[in-house]
C-alpha cells in the first residue's frame, strides 16, 4: 500500500468533522439497517458442546443429549425437503443456545449490562463524554438503564433507570456485591462515577465536579478505585475535543490524584492478572493523529507506564477496551477507527508472536477482519460488518460481547472460539458493557512505588543502542540523550491550519506539538544513561552526536512518577526482552542532572530561538531585494500565520523532518538535522557564513525537534484564518479583491507581509502598475500590522490570552490546586473530598 497524503488525512477530517456536526446539530440519523444474523453451523454447535463436556463434567449434564440431538439433526435435515430446511435450522439455532447457555460461565451467573443509544460519530472514538461547555456537548443522548440479565431465562432485571441520562462502563466488585458505574443524569449534568449494590439497592455518588467527566471505572486490587477524567482539562491536538487521563481515588471518593499524563486520551482501563492497569491510550509526538492508539499497561500508581501491543501499526487506528484472557497469555480486544464510535472489530491477539501488525493476531470477529490489519488507514475499520464492541473474556475460549443487531442497535452476544455467535439478549436501543456480576478473582495488590512529596524522578537506558535500526549505529557515537516535554493543549479554535490534519489554532507546517526542551544528559561509553527528570511531565528522548545533532528520536511518549525510577532496555527495544544482566556505568553513579539548553526551560518559538540567528547570519543576502532573494528569502517578516522565513525553509523543504509521521518506527538519521538540506549546506560551507556553536546548535535542534513555530495553543485571534491572522476575513476579502489573488487559500498566506507591509508579495503587481488600489491594499495590511503591535500574537514575546481562553486557563489552574490539595492530604495521611479542595 502507498503512503496516505496529506490531501487524503485532510480530506479525511473534513468528512469525519462535518458529518459530526451535521448529527450534532441534530442531522437525520441513518435508517436502521438489519444486520444478518450470525451463521449456525453443526460443526462448531458440536464442537463447543464437546469441549464444554470434556472443560465440565458433570458441571454441564445435558451435553451427551445436546450431542445426541445434533446426531437426529443431521438425519432429519439430510432427508427434509427444502421447503422444511427452515424450521430445522430454527431448531438448530434454539439448540445451539440451550446448550452454549447451560455453559456455567454463561448460564450460571447473571451478567450487568448498560441498555443505551450509540454513541453518535462525533470525530473521535476517545469523545464520547459530551461534556458541558464543551464544542460536542450537543450530541449528547438521554434514556438508557443499568441492568442485569439472567442468561438461563432471558429476563431483565433493572438496577439504575436514567430515564433523560446514561449509565455506562460497569465494574462488578471482586465480592461480586457492588457495581461501579458512571451516569450522567441528564444534558445538563456531567459523568460522575457511582456505586450500588448488586440488588439495585444502596446507590451512591462517589465524585463530583462541575465542567468535568468520570468515565471508565475500575475497582483496584486495594480497595481504591481507577477511572478516566477531565479533571486535567486538555484537548486533542488534531482538532477541539476534550481528552481525559487516568486518576485515582480512595474508595469513598476521596483523595483523587492524577496517575496518568499523556497529552490525550487514556481510556477503558481494565485490571490485568498481576494487578496492574490495561488501558488504551490515545497520544502522538512528532506523528500522525490517526494511527496513534494503542494498548499501555501502568501499575495503580500509574508508575511504570509502559506499551504493551499495537503502538506502530496505521491499521486498525484504535485498539480499545483491551482484556486479559484468563489463563492465558493473550488478550481480547476491539479494532477500531479514529473518526468513529469505539467500536468494529473483535480480535484475539497474543503479544509474544509480535507488538505490531498481523503477527500479534490470532482471529478475529467478524473472521474477515483480520485482512485489514495494515490496510489502508487509521479508518480502515470502518467498512467492517457487523461491528462488535465491548469484549468481555469468560474463559480463553468464550467471550461476551456487544453485537450489531441493526443501524446502530446492539446486542448482547456470546462468542467462541468453535465458530459461534449465540444471541442472549437485545432491547431498543442498544446493549452495551457485558460483565459477569459475580466473584471473580481478586489480584495481589502492588504497593505504591510513589513519593508524592518529591518533585521528581529519575529514567535509566541500559544501552541505547539496542533497539531498532540502532544495529546500524558504531558505537561511541551516541553522547547525550536530550529530554524534550510534549506539553498538552489547552485551547483551541474554531479556525484551523490543515497541516496534516486539523491544527486549530495553527501551531506548525506539519506537525500538532509544541515543545519545551528541558535538557540534556551524558550517554556513557557502554550506552548507558542515568538522569533525573521533572516529575508527571510529558516527555521523550532523542539521542545525540558530538555536535548534538539527532541519531534518533522517540516519537511517543512517558512519564516518571514522584520519586519512581523507571527505564528501558534501550531506544526502540524489543518489549518482549528482558533486563539483560551488567554493570553498566550510568547505573554506578547518581542520576545525571538536566544540562540546561541556552537558558531556564521554556516553550520553544521559532522566532526567538531561531530567526535570530537568520538575522545574525543570513538575512544580510537573504533579504526581500538582496541577491539571496531569489533563491530563498529568509526575513523574519510575520506573515498571516507564520514568518517567511519559516514558510520559506518548510516550503522549499529544506529541513527534513517527520511532521505527523506515520505510524512505523522511523530508522536512525532518516529524518531531522542529518538529513536536512539547509545543514549540510552549512556545514559543507556557504558563502563565507561561519555559524558560531551556539548559532548552529539552534539551528540544528530546532530541525532535530520537528521545527515547530508556535510556542502556544493559545490564540490572540481565535476567529480568524488559522487562529493566527490579525486580519479578518472581511479585510482579507477586501485585500483579496483588491489584488486579485484569494488570500484566504492556505497557500497565499505568505502573500502578506506585517511586519514591512510595503514589501508583501501580494502588493507588488500593483505597486509595479502605479494601480491607484495600491494605496488601499497597503492600508490594510498596515492596519494588520498596528493591530499586532497592540494585541501581540503568539508568536511575538508580549502576548496575551483573550476571551475564552482565560477562563479555559482559569479552570485548568483551578484543577490543579485541587490536585495539589489532594496530594498533599496523601502526603499527610489524610482524606480531603474534591469538593471541599475545589471549593465547590
């Protein structure tokens, strides 16, 4: 398969926000559609029957009859005419029920379920909240239930009835007393997590907060609970939706701290054998949006975050609500897409076999499905059919599940591994979140590995040169290891740059993040590395040369815990690996401290970390009429987004980076300094022009880190072209007009130039004329230029939030006292309610 375009994931987000918003703006939903009933088949009805046998004895009485009766099944169907084949293979499918019910897994336990509507497509799987205040909030749908089936008999028992909310993500207790769930009562209430007795009786709200989502609950080992929230208010980067990470708190509710900091979405956490947390995580550093989620394991303390399969593969974009088997070393999960529902395919994976691609895959639901891994794009799963979604594991052989019944109408399902598909129940208008409400197994608790009194932690490498590709790497070459921070993004526009996707505001030509450089450390002689780091802050590694150039660069994400010490084997590891045994030489001394990079961290913009060194050094010939000029212009001029200068070097790519790359695991010196041609023509030498060190290591870390532009999601013109412009539509229109070219097309935005307006490229035709609309169009783009000298962009030092975004800031700094007061309770032993530190 080629390579999807940039016009392709463009086009791509268009289709999928605009038909978000057509169904949020209440657009006709689609006719509901029957979905064809599974297949039976004799041979997997008795093939199921005969290892429930030979699995339970006694345990299963009838399955010598069952098997006796598939026997007269045969005959009786062998010798019917066609016109009775029907009413036979009705009896089949009654058969192949009775007996897959009387399984003791199955029929012997009740399972709680959520009885709601799907929920609508509004751009990405992770936004399902809907939250209030929020862009989605609108697409929220009222009515549903929580419930609990009796296999056997088929009947419906109701626990928590949410006539106008939802009630969704149940976790039965180990005891299998207690349900945890989170409900929204209705559109103008949020999601907040509750528990009630098995017998529906004894409901109580554990959280609460205004403006913020629980979802995904999940009880822990302890005692204490998991679950996803917004309480760290932050928006995917691709486009405008509220994300959540993962928390924990006391089992009373209180106590609620962040464990989990990626800067997107860290949902569906479900416990695996050992105690530790499963969960599916949505995030991306210098890489594409759509095929960025995988599966990621942590323990309760959210130290040790760490992958565990599909982190490199573009198809299925999504893997979601991922589940140990028991008793075996493989998990169930759903392949889905990124701009749909959480749903689509079921599939059986075993990690050992492979991290990515089809290796790991041993089948899946529907069988089909499993040729469209690495198929096409992060969409691909879309054009699966019938959907599935919410696996649940009974054994390492029968899984319930939800199934498509019509349109967006689920059921609930059994399915095996023998080829069945057993329908236990279905009501208007869906069926969600099977689980046994029975005991299960209770794992070891972890102890807490944190010290939430300490600002920081520390990461060790054994060797970064045992990885992928690192094979083609001599060693010694690798001195430094840089710490780059991925901030998260708390703001967004309603104007957007598609720059390989929807970046509202603007932040670079083909990449999402902003970037904060907190600092390098020594890579010893043996490859080794040892280093302290901020704690909970987002960040990733690049190794460096003697002249600090980038070898290679992770293009994902980690944390450290307070007080956690956490590492890897080397850069791109093989997961499956151990720690090999050794003396290495970082591991003998104290962590390294962060070398500062020119100065205190800070977020990086280009046009003060890096135009001043064109000014310096280039503009002198690379000016607007200087002989430079015609080769490439090089001026710090702002333009309607950007600088020219930037606009320049990205778009005659002279830097060779990744932008939003794609999903597969890039070699070393593939991309960034090395590969760039405005370095080698440096540093081959250019016209007499001697950079000094500190001139050339900007240039060359700026490449090396995905040349970013803007240091903020904020946006001093939010409704402007790209967030970005201090001219609005009407004046660029008015300009537009003036000289004939349409300046609201992504390409011309370098036609303005605000800083010398005389000198924008738009101009020069009629200034060259002596058209008397010359002096018009010179006065707008004067007057865009005294507007940015009074309310300063992003990209100039002096700015400022406006509007929205000072209540966006003033929320985010209201969570994180709280979250600060929460921890300090822990600190000091004591219990301290959201309420109470929040001061609602």
């Amino acid at each position: 398969m080629g390579k999807v375009g940039t016009r392709d994931v463009v086009a791509a987000v268009l289709v999928c926000w605009l038909a978000g918003m057509a169904t949020a703006r209440g657009g006709g939903r689609r006719r509901q559609k029957p979905v064809p009933a599974p297949a039976v088949r004799v041979g997997s009805v008795r093939a199921a029957i005969e290892d429930l046998i030979a699995t339970f004895g006694e345990a299963y009485p009838k399955g010598r009859e069952f098997l006796a009766w598939l026997d007269a099944h045969e005959r009786r169907r062998k010798a019917a005419p066609p016109q009775a084949r029907a009413e036979l293979d009705a009896a089949l499918r009654a058969l192949q029920r009775e007996a897959l019910v009387a399984n003791p897994l199955v029929g012997g336990q009740p399972i709680v379920f959520v009885v709601r509507r799907q929920y609508r497509r509004d751009h990405h799987n992770t936004a399902t909240m809907f939250q209030t205040g929020e862009i989605n909030a609108r697409s929220f749908q009222g009515g549903g239930a929580l419930k609990v089936l009796d296999p056997a008999s088929g009947a419906a028992t109701t626990l928590v009835r949410v006539p106008n909310g939802v009630a969704r993500d149940p976790d039965v207790s180990f005891d299998g007393r207690r349900v945890l769930f989170s409900m929204r009562r209705d559109a103008a209430d949020d999601y907040h997590l509750y528990e009630v007795r098995a017998d529906g009786t004894g409901l109580r709200q554990l959280t609460f907060g205004k403006g913020v989502s629980d979802i995904d609950p999940l009880y822990l080992p302890d005692g204490r609970i998991a679950f996803t929230s917004t309480r760290e208010p932050k928006y995917c980067m691709c486009n405008r939706h509220i994300m959540g990470n993962l928390f924990r708190m006391d089992a009373d509710g209180a106590n609620i701290h962040q464990i989990g900091r990626s800067t997107l979405h860290e949902g569906h956490g479900t416990l695996t054998p050992d105690g530790r947390i499963l969960y599916d995580r949505w995030e991306y550093v210098d890489r594409n949006f759509g095929d960025a989620q995988g599966v990621w394991t942590c323990n309760p303390d959210g130290t040790n975050h760490a992958l565990y399969l599909m982190n490199n593969t573009r198809s299925p974009g999504a893997v979601l609500d991922s589940r140990i088997v028991p008793g075996a070393e493989r998990v169930i999960a759903t392949f889905s897409s990124c701009h749909d529902r959480p749903w689509g395919a079921l599939a059986l994976c075993d990690r050992r076999r492979g991290l990515d691609g089809k290796s790991p895959v041993l089948r899946t639901w529907p069988p089909d499905a499993i040729k469209l891994v690495q198929v096409g794009n992060y969409d691909t799963y879309r054009r699966v059919s019938p959907k599935y979604e919410d696996p649940y594991p009974l054994s390492d052989r029968h899984f319930l599940c939800s199934r498509q019944v019509k349109g967006e109408e689920m059921g609930i399902y059994l399915v095996d591994l023998f080829g069945n598909e057993v329908r236990l129940h279905v009501e208007s208008p869906g069926c969600f979140d099977p689980m046994p409400a029975a005991p299960r197994p209770r794992p070891v608790p972890i102890p807490d590995r944190t010290s939430l009194a300490a600002s920081e932690g520390s990461f060790y490498v054994y060797d970064v040169y045992d990885g992928t590709g690192m094979e083609r790497v001599e060693r010694g070459t690798v001195k430094w290891l840089r710490v780059v921070e991925s901030p998260e993004k708390r703001f967004w526009t309603r104007t957007a740059w598609m720059g390989s996707g929807t970046q509202a505001p603007g932040m670079a030509w083909n990449d999402f993040n902003n970037k904060r450089i907190l600092g390098t450390v020594p890579v010893e002689p043996d490859g080794s590395a040892h280093f302290a780091v901020p704690s909970d802050r987002f960040v990733y590694f690049q190794l460096l040369d003697a002249d600090g150039m980038m070898v290679q660069s992770m293009r994902s994400g980690t944390i450290v815990r307070p007080g956690e010490r956490t590492g890897c084997i080397g850069c791109h590891e093989r997961r499956l690996s151990g720690m090999p045994n050794g003396d290495k030489a970082a591991f003998r001394r104290p962590p390294s401290r962060l070398r500062p990079w020119h100065g205190p961290p800070r977020l990086f913009r280009y046009t003060a970390e890096v135009q001043p060194v064109l000014d310096k050094h280039c503009v002198r010939c690379h000016d607007f009429g200087k002989p430079g000029a015609k080769k490439l212009v090089l001026a710090g001029d702002l333009t309607l987004s950007f600088n020219v200068s930037y606009m320049e070097l990205r778009r005659r790519k002279l830097v060779k980076v990744v932008g939003a790359g794609p999903a597969e695991v890039q070699p070393p010196y593939s991309w960034g300094s090395h590969a760039s041609r405005l370095i080698q023509v440096l540093r081959k030498g250019h016209n007499d022009v001697k950079l000094d060190p500190e001139s050339f290591d900007r240039l060359v870390t700026w490449v090396d880190i995905n040349a970013p532009y803007y240091p903020s999601y904020a946006s001093t013109y939010p409704g402007h072209l790209h967030g970005r412009s201090p001219l609005d539509n009407r004046q660029l229109a008015a300009l537009g007009k003036l000289t004939g070219q349409n300046l609201l097309k992504q390409s011309h935005v370098a036609r303005v130039c605000l800083t010398r307006p005389e000198l924008s490229p738009c101009l020069a035709g009629l200034k060259q004329a002596g058209d008397a609309r010359y002096a018009q169009a010179l006065a707008i783009v004067q007057a865009g230029k005294r507007t940015l000298e009074t309310t300063r962009r992003e990209d100039m030092p002096g700015a400022k939030l406006v509007g929205i975004e000072v209540r966006r800031q003033a929320k985010y700094e209201r969570m994180a006292r709280a979250e600060a007061a929460m921890r300090q309770a822990i600190v000091h032993g004591e219990k301290r309610h959201y309420r109470d530190a929040a001061g609602q």
